[in-house]
C-alpha cells in the first residue's frame, strides 16, 4: 500500500506544470526532445510530466537508469508505448516479458554468437558493394541517402536473416514498413485508442501494410518448413534450437514474430544510423578524411572481413560518436509495476519510466562540450572513468538489443566500403531536421551529392 508520505515525496519531484487534465501532451506532441531536452535543463536528472491521464518520468542520470533497467528491472514491464510495436511485432523479443521472453531470449542468442554473425559480414560487404557499382555511374549526382540506406539495409537484413533477395519486393516492403512503424508510433502517442476494427483509414492502412509484411514472412517460413536444410542465416539457426528441458523448438507464430521482430529492427535503425553518420561526415570532413585513411590503410581498396574490422578503429569511434549524438532508438520506456524508489525519489505504481539516449548523451554534466562531433571522445583513455550507463545506444541490462553486433559489425562494413570509393556530401546537413518517431529518422530525407574517388 502507497503511504501519505511517499506520495508527498513523489509530488515532490520537479517538472513542468502543464495544462489542466492534458498537462504536457500539447508539447510533447509539438517537440517532444526539445522538451525532455528543456526539462533536464530547468528541472534536472530526473524530470516528472503529466501527459493527460498517464504519469511520467525521464531519467537523465545514469545511477537511475542503471536501477531501472538492470539492478531492478524485474520491477518494471515495457510501458503502454510498446502496445503498438507489439501490433505489428507480435511477441517478440522487444514487446514479450517474463518467463516467456527468458525462452525466447534464450533460444534466439545462438544466432548472434560472433561465429554465426562471422558467416555474414561477407554478405554485407558484397551487397554493399553492389550498391557502390550503382554509384559509379551516378558521379556529382544528387542521392537520396536515406533511401538509399534504406533499401542497402533491407537487402542486407534479407540475405542474412533468410537468404533472400528483397530489393524485388522494395516497392511493397518499404512503403508497408513505413506505414506500420508509423501506426506503432500513433498507438503510442494516442491518449484513447480505438479499436483495430473500426475502419478508421489509419487502421485500413496498417491491415493492408500488415497483410504484406506477414504474407512476406509466412511465405518464406514455409518454404524453410518444406526444404529445412540450414543455409547458414539467421532463420536457420532459429528454427533449429531447441529448448533444454521441453526440446521444443519454435512454433510457426513464435518464428514469425522473432523473424519480423528482427527484419524491422535490423533494417530501420541502422538505415537511419548510417544516415546520420554521413551527415556528421559531411559537417566534419576531417572525420571523413580520417575514416578514408584508415580504410585506405587497411583494406587498401578490399572489402573488410570480419578479421579487419578490429583494425578499424577510427571507424569504430564514428560509428560510437555517431549515435551518441542521434541514437536511432531515442527513447525507452517501461511501467512501474509496484512502488518504488529512484534516487531518493518515491515512484508510484504505474508511473511510465523513460531513458533517454537523445538527452543524455547530450547531458553536459556527462559529456564535455556535448554537442560537438569528437569520435575520439571513445578512446580508451577517455572511456575509462566514464559511467557505463551514460551511454546507452542499445539500452540497458538484460533487455539490451540482442542484434547490438550485428550492427555494429554492419555500420562499419558499409561506412568503410563506401568511404573509400565515394565522397558523399548531404545538402544542407544543418537543415535535416530530426523525427522521433518509433525510431529517430532524418525529417524529410537526407538528399546528397556522390562523387567518385579518383
């Protein structure tokens, strides 16, 4: 039972006061990182809102982060903001909980051990590659870079979790991932939710994109069903892991959303990370330069492999810099589901709990002079005495991204593939403005310019 004095203590928590009833939704709605932002700089590190009905609290310290998301995460569920992923997820591994996300986090690891993930840094460089051949011929061009991402990474996310080209099925695939990701993205936004089978034209669209993506997965799984040799993916591997004790393995529906759980995840956040990298490329071109050398050095025009990737270490600390300063995943959230206390600070049931990588990467009393472009802010030297929870790109504790590696490993396969043959300038990068959704995409596109490397 709450007390009299916990609830004064949480009243205590500082935070804009907002509207009557609708508190801070308006605002959130308008601009929500320059709120969180404003909020960690008026009221500190741990801010509380009202967004109508809902209590909610945004942790900008990394002793809070670490108490909620490892220490005692088993005192918090995902938040009501994943109900919309988990409609076009099912229940994978980012909207499952308790004993059945254990099961499948623990059958679905095997395919990401650094042997497994090995067998496809090849498939990245090769397709990436591809995409560099059709660059040559579109010298001093005008690009668009973020769709261009976007179709590298589905080809990619398709060889290497089904063997499967999908650039033929972009025409479908792409506009019916925008479309879901976008009616997650409403679900979790919206204060009253309305049915799935009120024909509202935003529920008639995500059916229709559903339809696609789930015809798209259900097609290939069973065609594995049929001719079950292990071909070396990931969808391999996940339809031949049993569990320990039942020796089960995944059930049709279990694979489809682990599968879908994956080509989603796989595909968005490193388009949009790679994105934002030529962006920061472009305002900085010694960074540019930089990269260029070392892969010059390197590889000396080859495509990396899984040995040379350790060696590109000037890459490696774009790639941490990069998403310190646009992390592709800018919020996560989870319910408190009993009471609780954070840093001295009462946290009542069912208050919303969110980290925010776009505000606390950018915090001043974590970082030093934060919104500067500085890769070797990840030198071990400048690392060492730096709090593991101040940087967060892929979350936290046991729930951290599973597929961390995979991109990782592919962010650097693509960055130093395309360096070295191309220069790439975005237009206006100070102009690209940012859109939080499901993920934090560059407002409008990312238009630039490619130039092939003499």
């Amino acid at each position: 039972m709450r007390t009299s004095s916990a609830l004064a203590h949480a009243a205590s928590l500082p935070g804009p006061r907002g509207l009557p009833y609708f508190g801070s939704y308006f605002d959130v709605m308008t601009d929500r990182l320059g709120l969180f932002t404003d909020g960690r700089d008026r009221f500190g590190d741990l801010v509380r809102y009202r967004f109508g009905p809902f209590r909610f609290v945004v942790l900008h310290d990394p002793e809070a982060i670490h108490h909620v998301f490892v220490r005692h995460h088993s005192r918090y569920v995902k938040s009501r903001s994943y109900d919309g992923l988990r409609l076009v997820m099912g229940n994978g591994l980012v909207t499952s909980e308790g004993e059945f996300w254990k099961r499948q986090r623990k059958l679905s690891q095997p395919a990401f051990h650094r042997k497994r993930l090995a067998q496809l840094t090849a498939t990245m460089g090769r397709l990436t590659e591809e995409l560099a051949d059709e660059w040559s011929s579109a010298h001093g061009t005008t690009v668009e870079l973020h769709d261009a991402m976007m179709r590298l990474t589905l080809r990619i996310v398709g060889h290497t979790l089904f063997s499967t080209e999908l650039s033929r099925e972009a025409g479908r695939l792409g506009p019916a991932i925008t479309t879901a990701l976008q009616r997650a993205n409403a679900e979790a936004d919206s204060a009253i939710r309305l049915p799935m089978w009120v024909p509202t034209p935003g529920n008639l669209r995500f059916r229709s994109a559903q339809r696609i993506l789930d015809e798209a997965i259900g097609n290939i799984i069973a065609e594995r069903r049929a001719n079950p040799h292990d071909r070396g993916d990931l969808l391999s591997m996940l339809m031949s892991v049993e569990d320990e004790v039942t020796r089960e393995q995944m059930t049709d529906q279990q694979l489809r959303d682990e599968v879908l759980t994956l080509f989603l995840a796989g595909h968005e956040t490193i388009a949009t990370h790679m994105s934002w990298t030529l962006k920061l490329l472009t305002e900085n071109p010694q960074w540019a330069r930089a990269v260029r050398e070392e892969a010059d050095s390197v590889l000396g025009g080859r495509t990396p492999t899984m040995e040379d990737l350790p060696k590109l270490e000037v890459a490696g600390r774009v790639i941490s810099e990069s998403m310190r300063l646009y992390p592709p995943v800018w919020i996560f959230e989870r319910t408190a589901v009993e009471d609780d206390e954070i840093l001295g600070h009462a946290i009542e049931r069912d208050t919303i709990i969110a980290a925010c990588p776009w505000t606390l990467h950018r915090h001043p009393a974590l970082w030093t002079d934060p919104l500067r472009f500085d890769p070797d802010r990840f030198l071990p030297e400048r690392s060492a005495n730096r709090h593991r929870y101040a940087y967060i790109p892929f979350g936290a504790g046991p729930r951290i991204c599973i597929g961390n590696n995979f991109a990782l490993m592919e962010a650097k396969i693509i960055l130093t593939t395309l360096i070295q043959r191309f220069a790439i300038q975005v237009h206006s990068p100070e102009q690209v403005g940012t859109d939080p959704g499901v993920t934090l995409r560059p407002k409008g596109g990312m238009p630039g310019t490619i130039r092939v490397m003499s």
